[in-house]
C-alpha cells in the first residue's frame, strides 16, 4: 500500500492539484475552515500527510511553528527544496513517515491536520491507528482536522467528467457505494489509486473511536465542482462568491454532506 502511494505521487501530480479546476475552490474552502477552527498564533501544528506543503506554507507565513510529515519521499524534497531556495517560510521540521506512528513526543503539538491519511490507509484498524497518533501526540485540548474523501465522489465525477460511461469505472463506484473501497485494476491514473471513500457519519464515528469529542462533518467544497464550465466561474469574481457562499452554506446540511468530494472532521481531545 505505502509503495503504491509513493509511486503514484511520485510523479508530482499533488503541486498542481490545488492550483487547477476545482482544486481551487477545495484550497479556498480548506484555508477558511482552518482559519475558522485553529487557535492563534503562534502554536504548533502538525501536518501529517502534508505533501508538498501547500497548506504548511500557509500557515507559516501566519506565524505558526509547523512540522510537516508525509510518507513520499518526493514530497519532502520538494519542500525542502522550496526553502532552500527561500521560496517559502521555513518549517520546524521536515520528515518523511508514517500517519500511523509518527515520530514526535507525547502532548507536543496544539493542532493535528490530517489531509490524506485517511483514504488511503484502507484498512480500518489502520485509520484508527492514525487517528490515535494524532490523538497521542495532542495537547489536551487539542484540535483534530481530518479530512476523507466523500463515499459519493466518485459518482458525481463519473458523471461531470464521462466516465461513467466507462464499465470499467462504473464497476468502480458500485464499489464505492457498497462500501467506501475505491479499487482501480484499470491502469488509468485518472480514476485515482485505491483509497477509501467515506459516508460523512463513518467518518465522525471513526474519530470518535479513536477517542476524539467531535465538533462536526463539514463538507469542503459544496455542489460548486461540479459545474461544467467551472473556470469560467472561477474567473468571475461574482460568480466566484456564489459557489463559495453555496458552500458554506450547504457545509453542515446532513442531506447534502456527501455532495462535497471532501468532507472535515473537526474535534478535539479532551
């Protein structure tokens, strides 16, 4: 499993993501909600699955003490990279490891932020696992950002793009919908790696498990990807606040949670 997370990211496909379509509007929401939860700063934070430290970087240059682990190689180079070459705010520290047993000290970190770990260890015990080192290496008092990919992501992206016109794919999101494992045989990078795909109240149960008191499921981006013509939506700055206002608006509405490809678990250890 882990090496195929380091071969399919190990082409850099994860620096453009949040740069290009509704990568856009996931980046703008995500930096909303984490303005939202996370406490002043300075504190420290932890991104765990950090990639190539789109987030990370952002909340150094508001003065946050960040460390950042993933577990492809790639990606730590290239944020290394980046500061050397005084790009970006330096970081506290740099690491490449494993969401599961993560290498810092017990009660050390004010706010965990977990933006991939949790679709792709597919393996429930696995899940927990991680979610229980975020819990560990918390404060009390801490704040847990999990983010999951939506049980329905699939489908709604089969249908926007065409590919369920595919068998082959739409094979893929039966599966998705009976039990959240996406598994793609096909070869086609574009219909993802093998992950696991969430139902919004999986999710909050599974954070929960791991001893976690939940705040709330907030779907990230809202109905808004899925317009045909979403550029040109983006490019207008009116338009542009009308799917960001749909979002918000729609975040915690139980009946339309699923609709967001990406859903947040917000909580916190008691």
């Amino acid at each position: 499993m882990m090496a195929d997370i380091a071969e399919y990211y190990g082409s850099g496909i994860e620096e453009a993501r949040l740069r290009t379509g509704p990568g856009k509007l996931e980046l703008v929401r995500i930096h909303e909600l984490l303005t939202r939860f996370l406490p002043a700063a300075p504190a420290d934070i932890d991104d765990v699955g950090g990639g190539t430290g789109v987030h990370a970087f952002w909340l150094a240059k508001k003065r946050y003490r960040v460390r950042l682990l993933d577990i492809v190689p790639l990606h730590i180079e290239m944020v290394r990279s980046a500061i050397a070459a005084v790009a970006e705010p330096p970081l506290a520290e740099t690491v490449v490891g494993d969401a599961r047993s993560l290498p810092w000290s017990d009660e050390s970190a004010d706010a965990e932020l977990l933006f991939g770990p949790l679709y792709h260890l597919t393996g429930r015990d696995d899940r927990l696992a991680a979610l229980r080192e975020s819990w560990r290496v918390l404060r009390p008092g801490g704040l847990l950002l999990a983010a999951a990919i939506s049980r329905f992501a699939s489908a709604f992206d089969g249908i926007r793009d065409g590919y369920l016109a595919d068998p082959d794919f739409a094979a893929i999101v039966e599966r998705d919908l009976a039990d959240g494992q996406h598994v793609n045989r096909t070869g086609k990078p574009e219909y993802f790696m093998d992950t696991h795909f969430h139902h919004p109240d999986e999710l909050g149960g599974e954070v929960a498990k791991a001893g976690f008191v939940l705040d709330g499921v907030y779907g990230i981006e809202g109905p808004g990807w899925l317009a045909p013509d979403f550029e040109a939506w983006w490019d207008d700055p009116w338009r542009r606040e009308r799917l960001l206002h749909l979002a918000r608006r729609l975040e915690t509405e139980p009946a339309l949670a699923g609709i967001s490809p990406h859903l947040l678990a917000v909580a916190r250890k008691p």
